[in-house]
C-alpha cells in the first residue's frame, strides 16, 4: 500500500513537470498567450520613429561632416524655437555633431532617434521612469505581450517641450439649470 502511495506521488509530480515543462521553457502551453519578448538591451523599448519635419531629415542631406561647436544663433533652422533650458543647452547638447542623424547621451554614446527616451531620460528621470511604466505617455499593444511605447517627442516638442497653458471649460449645466 505505501509503495503505491510512493508511485502515485511520483506520478502527480511527473505530471506537473510535464505540464509546467512549456512555461519553464519560456514557452506558453497552447492555447496561452506568449510571454512578451525580452529586450535584446535592458531598458530598451520598441517605439515608432518620432514625426520628424518634412524635408529635414536626414540631416546628413546638409550636414556631411562635423560642424562647428561654438554655440551660436542659427541661419537656417530659424523655424526652430529653442525654449528647452536655452539659458544652458544648445542644439549640439542632444544632437551628434559627428553625425546628425543620431542623438548623443551625455556620455556621448549615439543614440538613434527611436531610443530618444534615453536621452531625455537623463534629464527627466521621474517622467522617464513614469513612461516605462505607462503612468506617462502612451503606448498601444497587448496589455501582457507586446506593445510600441510612444516616444515623448511624440506629445512634447524636443525644442520647446512645455506645453501651453490651457483655459478650463466651465462646468456642465446642471438639470435643474437647463429648464429655466
């Protein structure tokens, strides 16, 4: 009796393993949704390309090599209005001067336009760390597999990011106002 107690263990337990063996290889049991995929790079996030301006990018159209560095008022971006710390940063504080096309960390690490989060992070850790958990920001997808993070230049402009002051809307009439 206590070998068949032993055996009916044994067997219960197989049988866990066996059904448990997808997930422990990261595997859903058909008919389960997948997990979401790692990311190749910790903290890195799949998000659509940022509206860039028609007929500015790519920059390496106009810029083919490095340029000058000497904070200055620019001729030909003179659509672009710089309200962003513009006391203490300038264009080449987020823009590779090396090439054009990427951003660059405060380290100086290239960072592709896709990734700006990174670099605003640097600078706004609390907004940063909000959107990667989808307090702040928008983000479509699976609520458990996987989504495409909306970038903050998606809602901010990245030269002058402050949104404008909005008026409130008076409140709804209540009924009792609407019949007189």
């Amino acid at each position: 009796m206590r070998s068949l107690l032993v055996l009916a263990r044994r067997a219960t337990l197989l049988a866990a393993l066996v059904a448990w063996a997808p997930a422990l290889a990261n595997e859903a049991p058909a008919g389960e949704a997948k997990p979401p995929p790692v990311p190749e790079k910790p903290g890195h996030f799949e998000a659509q390309p940022p509206p860039f301006s028609p007929g500015i990018f790519p920059c390496t159209g106009c810029h083919t090599g490095p340029g000058d560095k000497t904070r200055r008022e620019l001729a030909f971006h003179d659509d672009v209005k710089f309200e962003h710390d513009a006391e203490h940063r300038w264009c080449l504080d987020c823009h590779s001067n090396e090439n054009r096309d990427v951003l660059h960390l405060s380290n100086g690490d290239p960072v592709p336009f896709t990734e700006s989060y990174r670099l605003c992070g640097q600078c706004h850790g609390d907004k940063y760390r909000d959107w990667r958990v989808g307090v702040h920001g928008k983000r479509v997808g699976m609520w458990d597999g996987q989504k495409t993070y909306f970038l903050c230049v998606n809602c901010h402009n990245p030269h002058s990011p402050r949104f404008k002051p909005l008026t409130p809307e008076p409140r709804p009439r209540r009924p009792e106002e609407m019949r007189r």
